[in-house]
C-alpha cells in the first residue's frame, strides 16, 4: 500500500475577502479591517476553509498585518485551520512564500489561493500550484450546493414480495391462501 502525499492549502485571505465575488463587498471609505463586515467575511472565509480542507489537507490562512506596529505573527487554530496574522514590518505576501517554499521542500503537494500575480509567479512550480481567489469563491459556491442536493438522506423503501407482485396474482394468492 502506498503513502498518500500530504496536502496543504495557503490562503491569502485578504486578497480573497476583497478578490473573491463570494466574500467581496465595497466598502465604506471609512471601513478598514476591523469593521463588522471584514470580521464576518474573515469568519465566513475561516469557516469555508476549515470545511474544503477537511481532513484531506492541512490549511493556513494568512491576514496581513504587517502595517499593524502591534501585531507579533500571532497564530491561533479554528477547526483544526492555521489562522496567522503577519507580524509587524512583514507583509503576508512573504510569510505566505515562506510557507509555500518550505512546504514543496518537504514534498508537500500545496494549493496557494490568491489573485496576486507577484504571489502567484513566486509560488508557482516545485510543487507548488495556485488557485485564484474567484476559482476558490466558485469552488466554495459548488461545495456548499454539492452539500445541499446531499442534504436528505437516500433511503430506500422497504419493498416485500407483496409489493412486487401484480395485484391480480396478490388477489389469487391470498383467495387460496383463505380456501384452505
């Protein structure tokens, strides 16, 4: 029996919350990051990994702090998904092809979600593919309608011979079965 491969998945997230149709809103111009709708499109986007990667693949998804003077990398997990915060002074652009790199290094078979050309270009190759961010919003989209049509349960009716037999034949069967 062979080993299967480990997978990984990188996620760019802010690029996808304002890349992705499926999390994409215009903003206020006096919105910024920390506004209720990005906590819930972060949230939805969390949730939305946590549920496509599954236990087929590990997954991170980086946020970009890199202009937050406060922010030390901070790494927490949700649902068994890395969730990192670049620290201060590092872009996720770069904590992103680190991870990337050091992932094909090891052999790990690894998807980078992003619409970032420079991303994408860097990561690609030695293992390595990408995925735009509107490619994972239709992804998304087709997993959550996949699940719906799968919503009922399938079962099938318990069917006797009696069902199956014509209602002529039933009708004779049960006149001689009262005969005797």
């Amino acid at each position: 029996m062979s080993k299967q491969r480990k997978k990984l998945l990188i996620v760019d997230g802010y690029n996808v919350l304002r890349s992705g149709s499926r999390y994409k809103r215009q903003p206020r111009a006096d919105e910024d990051y920390t506004d209720d709708f990005f906590n819930a499109a972060r949230d939805r986007l969390i949730n939305d990994v946590v549920n496509f990667a599954g236990r087929d693949m590990g997954a991170i998804i980086v946020f970009d702090a890199g202009d937050n003077e406060l922010s030390q990398g901070s790494r927490t997990k949700v649902g068994g998904v890395s969730v990192i915060f670049s620290p201060a002074g590092q872009s996720a652009d770069k904590v992103i092809e680190k991870l990337a790199y050091d992932a094909g290094k090891r052999g790990v078979e690894t998807m980078v979600v992003t619409s970032d050309a420079a991303i994408q270009d860097t990561v690609f190759g030695g293992g390595v593919d990408r995925m735009s961010a509107e490619g994972f919003s239709h992804e998304m989209g087709e997993y959550y309608e996949d699940a719906r049509l799968d919503d009922t349960p399938k079962v099938a009716p318990k069917r006797t011979v009696a069902d199956r037999i014509p209602a002529e034949t039933l009708a004779k069967l049960k006149a001689l079965r009262d005969a005797k």
